[in-house]
C-alpha cells in the first residue's frame, strides 16, 4: 500500500471526533493538497533537508487530524486615526488565495470559514489581533497584575476582489464600503503553485499579474469614487483641488498615496476613504516548504523580483513579507500556546545538513504571520504603545494595559486619561510617567519613584513611545 493511501485510510479509520463528518472530507483533502508522501509536490523536492521537512509536516496533519481538542469558533500620514479609534486592517486579494486562512491564522482561531472555492467569504470577517508588545509581559510581572490587556488592531477579510470588482463584477463594490474605513490594506498574494487542485480563478498562479488585477481595480474604484464627488456642489476648495490633482495620476495607474500630497491635501480628502492611499502590505502566501527552510531567500526574491514589477504599487513605500497561511492556520488550532507552537515549528524545520540549526527561537517567532503583519502595520503607520497599571493600588485595579497611538497624533496624559475613563479624566490631578525600560530596572515601583526614576506631568504633557503612566484623579 502506497504511503499516501496508507495515510488517507488511517485518517478516515481514526477519526478522533465522532461528530466531525468534516474529517473524512478533510483527511482526503489535505492528502489531495500534497502533504501525502507521495504526491508530485514531494518527488519534486530535491534536498533531504526538505523531504526531512516534507515528512514532518505530513506528521504535523496527522497529529492535528488525532487531536480532539475543540477549535475556537513611516511614511504615510493618518489622518483619519482620531484617538480612540480602532486601527483596521482590511485583508484584500483575488478570490481562493487563501484570505481567510491566512485571517484565521491572524486570530489563532477557525473564524472564517476557509474552502476551495472562489467566494467562499461573502460577509466580511473581523477579528482583533493582540500587538506585538516587548514590555507588557514583563510590566504585567513587575506590578503583580492579576492580568495583562494586550492593545489589539481589528482585520477584516472581505470577499475576494475580481477584475471588474469596481463595475460590480464578482461580489463587485459591496465590501470596498468595508476597505474604505481600513486604515491600511493586507493584500494577499498567491505565490504556493504546486497546489493545482486550489482552484485558481485566472487558472494559473501568476503572482504578479495577480496583485496587478487587484491593484487596478482599487484604482478604478477611485477613480469612480472621485468623478462622484467631483459632480457634487459639496465638494469645493481644497477637496476638490485635490481629488482634481490625484484623479489624472490616477488614471495613469499612479496610486494616491504616491502623489505626493501635503498633509494638508491629504486632510482635505480625509473623509474619502480613498482605497489607494492606504498603505499597503503586500502578504505573500508561499509555499510552506519554503517557509520553513527558504523564508528569507523568497523574501529577498519578493522584495527585489516582485515587487518592482507589479504595477500600481508603490514599491519605495509599500511593504512586502511572505507568509503560510494554511501552515500557520493549521499550527493555531492544535495549540493557541505561542510557545507550543514556536517549540512545534523548531522541531519541523530540525537541523541543517552540518547537524546546525540556525533558527533561534526569537527568529521563529518573528516569522508567524500574527507577529509580522501586526508589527509591520505598527511601521507603516508610526504607532506606538504606552501602558497604565503600574503603580496602581492593588485594591483599585489589578491590570497591566497596552494602549495604542499613533505618534502623528500622540496623546497628552488628560486624552489617556479619557481613554481609561471619563471620571479619570474629569477629576484628572497630574501624571507620573517613565518609560517602561527605565521602570523595569526598579524592584517596584515605589522603588523607582523613591529613586527620581519616574517624573511628575500635568495634563498637557505628550506621550511617547513605551511610556508607562500613572494618572492621579480625584473622585
Ligand atoms: N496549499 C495551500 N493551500 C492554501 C493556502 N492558503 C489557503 N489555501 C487553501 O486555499 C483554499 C481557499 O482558501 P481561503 O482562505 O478560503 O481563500 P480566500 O482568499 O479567503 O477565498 P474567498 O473568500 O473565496 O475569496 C482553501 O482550500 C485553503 O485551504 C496555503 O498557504 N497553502
Ligand atoms: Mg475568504
């Protein structure tokens, strides 16, 4: 018996969870998908290292198949970014690339749902992604919190986008509504070709033709957006100098953020929306063999090969990273401990052939997708955390929060205080801040106020980057 039935029988004889009629279905599946030993996808693989890989990851389904465990369901300027509002990201590609794999992958959970077949998501899916943070662990430790609020950023997976999307073709302009409120775009990008069974829509995987599919029809959904509010009378002055400047670039294929507006330009035109103004992060779903032991070799070629080719991107401002989608969505649901998982993929990817490994646990961690796209939004959009509950009494709170900002529009300590409370900010009498690494060098922090380690401010003073406070306020 061939390895690749072997293990298609194996899979539907000890189905785990009695009621998953799924698993059969999916056993199939993935074997069709190519983690089989046999398939065409392992006899094309050369190295050993990457049979090694193959041969684990093929281990990996099976695990999560016997797992009964249930699953859970910069240069840009940012106008639009007020102070409480929450950041969105909005997750846009053709359709059957792997959006909402790589959206559940984000949120460590079977959200959306995930099928091969080409508008599969109708209704937009969100989810908030906790931010990356290098001081909240360790803050939430040092003040003895009870627990520890990470800040988050919403995604949003809509509907794949067709050519013709802008005139309502596919699932046409429903979603774009969604996009427009997104203060930055997360365009996925079909870069697996040894899938053929992964229906594509244009029939071969052809990376860059694709991202300029999706590319054009955010342009020409501008462009329209624009000529309709250009027949308004409402639209006077600045606002329609602008849409009257970036409308001919536009139709060039030139992207509005490209332009080169000033910031007042582009405040005129704030409430737009407009789709190619937002920056974009280009998310290449790669091949996970290739994730595994050749991520930086793709990155390079992406960053370099790519992405200078693609049309009606902003290669200077635009950035790209590459992720797995369907290895990472299906690392999340067998454990939610990043630890478990990092340990997992370490053991995956093994040795080198010198019996080395050059994957240090900071380096795996740093190639997941909910670490990369969070913290890559965090850039492109220049924003930065700060944190409350050090310094609290125990008795009135025993949480360590992150909080997030943009450093074009920092807080000062009375609009942090109204993001915690409107009594916090009503009885508002000073703030004591430090920032997070000068606190941490303290036993406590009583220890670090007796030592002039943390500064007294008043309601006006601006909050920078990693600054931990502590509001005093009268009830
Ligand atoms: N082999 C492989 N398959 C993937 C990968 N990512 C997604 N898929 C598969 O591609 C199919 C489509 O995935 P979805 O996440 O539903 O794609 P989508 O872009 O959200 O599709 P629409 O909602 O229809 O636009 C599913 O069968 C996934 O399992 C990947 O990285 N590798
Ligand atoms: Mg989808």
């Amino acid at each position: 018996m061939s390895r690749n039935v072997l293990l298609v029988v194996l899979l539907l004889l000890i189905s785990p969870h009695p009621k998953d009629n799924n698993n059969k279905h999916r056993a199939a599946v993935l074997v069709a998908e190519g983690y089989g030993m046999g398939s065409s996808f392992m006899a094309t693989r050369k190295s050993r290292r990457r049979d090694k890989v193959s041969l684990s990851l093929s281990s990996f389904v099976w695990r999560r198949q016997t797992t009964t465990r249930p699953r859970g369901g910069s240069n840009h300027r940012n106008h639009n970014m007020g102070l409480c509002m929450k950041i969105k990201v909005g997750i846009v590609g053709l359709p059957n690339i792997g959006k909402s794999t790589l959206f559940n992958a984000l949120a460590q959970k079977s959200i959306a749902q995930a099928e091969n077949f080409p508008f599969c998501t109708i209704e937009p899916n969100l989810a908030p992604i906790a931010v990356p943070d290098a001081h909240l662990t360790k803050l939430g430790r040092h003040a003895k919190s009870v627990k520890v609020v990470a800040a988050t950023m919403e995604f949003v997976d809509v509907a794949g986008l067709v050519a013709g999307a802008s005139r309502g073709e596919g699932l046409g302009n429903r979603f774009l509504a969604t996009l427009r409120e997104c203060h930055a775009i997360c365009h996925v990008v079909r870069y697996f070709d040894n899938h053929p069974d992964i229906v594509h829509v244009h029939g071969k995987v052809d990376p860059i033709q694709d991202a300029e599919v999706v590319n054009l029809e955010l342009v020409l959904a501008d462009v329209a957006h624009i000529e309709r509010r250009l027949e308004k009378t409402t639209c006077r002055d600045e606002e329609r100098a602008t849409l009257e400047a970036i409308l001919p670039q536009l139709q060039l294929g030139i992207p509005a953020r490209s332009v080169g507006l000033s910031e007042s330009q582009e405040k005129s035109i704030r409430s737009m929306g407009l789709l190619t103004l937002k920056p974009v992060i280009y998310a290449f779903n790669i091949d996970e063999v290739d994730f595994l032991l050749d991520r930086e070799q793709v990155l390079d070629d992406v960053t370099h090969n790519v992405m200078p080719k693609i049309q009606y991107c902003d290669p200077s401002r635009d950035m790209s990273t590459v992720v797995s989608a369907k290895l990472e969505a299906e690392i999340a649901a067998m454990s939610s401990d990043p630890k478990a998982q990092r340990d997992y993929l370490q053991s995956i990817m093994g040795e080198d052939d010198d019996g080395t490994t050059t994957r240090t646990t900071t380096m795996v961690d740093n190639m997941l997708c909910y670490t990369v796209l969070p913290t890559m939004v965090c850039q492109l959009l220049d924003l930065f955390l700060v944190y409350t509950g050090p310094g609290v009494p125990a008795e009135k709170s025993q949480t360590t929060k992150a909080h997030l900002f943009s450093n074009q529009d920092p807080p000062t300590t009375i609009q942090l205080a109204g993001r915690l409370h409107g009594d916090i900010q009503k009885g508002f009498l000073r703030a004591e801040v430090t920032p997070a690494p000068t606190l941490l060098q303290y036993d406590s922090y009583n220890a670090a106020k007796d030592a002039g380690g943390i500064r007294t401010e008043g309601k006006d003073a601006v909050l920078s980057e990693d600054d931990v406070v502590l509001i005093k306020w009268k009830q």
